[in-house]
C-alpha cells in the first residue's frame, strides 16, 4: 500500500473512537465501501442529443420508404422513445416529478 493511503488511513484512526489497529480499520474501511450504494450519473445533455442525434439518422436509413412521411416520422419517434413498460425503469434520464 502507497505510503500516503496508509497516512490517510492512520488519519482516519485518529479520529475514531477507541484505539482501533490499522488492519481492523481497514477492515471496517471495507465494509463502508461495500455497503455504499453508488447512483447512477445521469449523462451529459450533449451526449444525450448526440446519442439521440446518431438514433434518429440510423432510423432514417432503416426507414420502410414505401411508408407515408407521416408514417415514417411517426414509427421514427415511437422507436426512439422507447416502449412505455420501459420508460419507468430507465436509469438514464432524470424521473419526472
């Protein structure tokens, strides 16, 4: 272990009640990190409009041309939407309050 974590861990113990030894700290250190649940980030806008951007040039291509344009916008705008069941669940995009 690199002798700064180690000074960080020591730093720790100092601020602990009761003497605890520096492998019982690193063991409780442990459990912490393995009981913090991380949160997904959300993306960036830009790099949501440009996923979105690169989704929508793919389904141009794909298109059934024998379609109405009214038809293709609308199948266009289904797919990128995504299936109501699903919406709910996605983790990348913010929940609407």
């Amino acid at each position: 272990m690199h002798d700064q974590k180690i000074a960080e861990i020591d730093a720790w113990i100092a601020i602990q009640e009761g003497e605890i030894t520096r492998p019982e700290a690193i063991r409780r250190l442990v459990e912490l990190g393995l009981t913090v649940k991380a949160r997904p980030q959300q993306p960036s806008p830009a790099r949501t409009g440009r996923a979105n951007e690169m989704a929508a040039k793919q389904l141009d291509q794909l298109a059934d041309k024998s379609a109405s344009a009214q038809e293709q916008s609308s199948r266009k705008q289904r797919l990128l939407k995504g299936p109501d069941e699903f919406r709910g669940a996605r983790i990348d995009r913010a929940k609407k309050k």
